[in-house]
C-alpha cells in the first residue's frame, strides 16, 4: 500500500515537473529536479502530501537522517558464503549491495555510517587505483566488515583491449587493492560490465568470483536522490531479488542510500552479507581446478 501511495506521489513529483519546465526550455532531468524545490508551487489544502517529501531533498535529507532513520531495524539478513559464482544464489526479496569504483573518501564514509545504522554490510568493488590513492578510506571499509572486491586497476572497458592486457589490468586491480587492505580479495566485477566468455573463465581460473549485476540503480545518471530509489525499487518489484549495483562514488548515491534502504525495510528486504569460503572443490569444479593449476 505504502508503495503505491509513494508511487502515485512520485508520478505527482514528475507531472508537475514536467508542468514546470518551459515550453522549448531544457527539459533536461536536471530541470525536472530543479523544478521539485517546494517554494515554486507551495502545497494548497487539497493536493496530496507526499510521502515524507522533505526526505527528498538532498541537502535537507542528510541533515535529518539521524532522526528518520533511527533503528532498531530488522533490515540484515543472512550471510551467504560463496567459493565460486554458483553458489550465488538469493532468494526471493534476498538483495546483495554492492558499490563500484571506489573507495571515494567522504562518500564512501557516509555510506559506511548509514550501513551501520540499518545493520547492514555491503560489498565494494574497488578500483585499484582508487584504493592507492585512498588507503585509509579502503582500510576503513575492510575494517567495517565489508566485502570488498576489485573492479580493474584503471577501471578500462576490458572487451576493448587484447586478452593479455585485460588480464593484466584485473591482475593488477586485484594486487592493489589486496596490498592496500592486507588480505586477497576474491571477487571482481567488469567496468562497464563488458565481459566475454573467455575472460570470464579466465578470471574464475584465477580463483575469484564474478559478481555480476542484477538491479542496476543507474545512480551514475545526473537525476535526483529519489529518481536513484525509484529505479531500484522498480526493478526489485520486477525481479524479486538481486545484486543492486551502485557507486560509492556519487553523493547522490550516499544521499539516496537511508531511503532506499528504509524502502527495503518496509518492503520486507533482507540485505545478504557476501563472504568468500574457499570450499573444497566439487565435482562440478573439476574443469575450473584443472585451468588453475594450468594458468599459475
Ligand atoms: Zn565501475
């Protein structure tokens, strides 16, 4: 019902927006933001109140987060231990957060502290070198007791480039973040999600799990903190469950992230915890164990 109520108060958001922009003018989703500021159409007694609208204001969101947000939450769910991708399996309303391209500091923090809040652990694949050039932000997501990940050491669009040099750079990646950290990371996400099947084996070979995507929030898009939540949790209704990809590197995402995750809270969401088990190898990976042993 809840949602209904927040999706009819979002079309409402969009409708006046649209109503707001000029005729001719930039219709940019930009505009269409700037064009929510309350003070150029003050609510009348009949129009419908949305749902917790000062929340979506960016500015003023970050502020009252404290109290909004405050627990106790029952958002964590269970920890999911994984040796390789098949074991990566969620149930329905099962979500996994993962955040590329970091670590980012400040945003990175923020997104950190509202983790903390609703008891939850995320994954953050990192950029290699994102996690040299901020050590201590890398070290204090590991200290937090997330998962981390390597994402690249420059973050290129490895199905551009040779197959050596792809394989180079996701070395490379994996190196720095694992030196920056203390411990080997042992799981790895494609920029851009530009993958091909021989790398994908290539990059199972070398013992890590490939995280791919389920829910991408867009969140690297010029929209609003809310336009973020929205996509999201439009996909999740679709799907059920899934991987969200977003980026520890845009305030907006930071800023969005305690409304998504109190939606998930209310929609009945639990957030799995990713853990890397090295299990003993099944049959099934037989094939996998044989290509390792032949790549080192
Ligand atoms: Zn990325």
């Amino acid at each position: 019902m809840t949602y209904r109520l927040f999706l009819a108060g979002l079309a409402m958001t969009l409708s006046l927006a649209g109503c707001a922009t000029k005729p001719g003018g930039d219709a940019s989703l930009k505009t269409g933001y700037a064009a929510e500021e309350p003070q150029h159409r003050p609510l009348k007694a009949h129009d419908r109140v949305e749902m917790e609208p000062t929340k979506w204001a960016g500015a003023e969101l970050e502020t009252r987060e404290t109290d909004a947000w405050s627990g106790p939450h029952h958002l964590a769910g269970r920890t999911l231990e994984v040796s390789s991708l098949r074991d990566l399996k969620l149930a329905n309303k099962e979500v996994i957060l993962t955040f590329d391209d970091g670590p980012a500091p400040g945003k990175t923090e923020r997104i950190l502290s509202t983790l903390d809040k609703f008891g939850v652990k995320a994954t953050f694949m990192m950029v290699g070198e994102m996690a040299e050039a901020h050590p201590a932000t890398a070290r204090k997501v590991f200290d937090d007791g997330d998962t981390i990940g390597s994402h690249t050491f420059r973050h290129p669009d490895l199905d551009k480039m040779s197959f050596d040099m792809a394989m180079a750079e996701i070395a490379k990646g994996e190196n720095a973040v694992s030196k920056v950290i203390g411990t080997d990371v042992s799981f790895f996400r494609f920029p851009y999600l530009a993958d091909s099947k021989r790398l994908r084996e290539a990059v199972s070979a070398r013992d890590l799990v490939i995280m791919d995507v389920d829910i991408d929030s867009k969140d690297y898009f010029n929209t609003t903190p809310a336009a973020v939540v929205t996509r999201t949790m439009d996909q999740l209704q679709h799907r059920g469950h899934g991987i969200i990809l977003m980026h520890d590197i845009h305030s907006r995402t930071a800023t969005m992230l305690p409304t998504l995750l109190s939606r998930l809270e209310s929609g009945g969401y639990k957030v799995v915890t990713l853990k890397f088990h090295r299990g003993s190898a099944p049959a099934s990976n037989l094939v996998a164990q044989a290509d390792l042993k032949m790549t080192r």
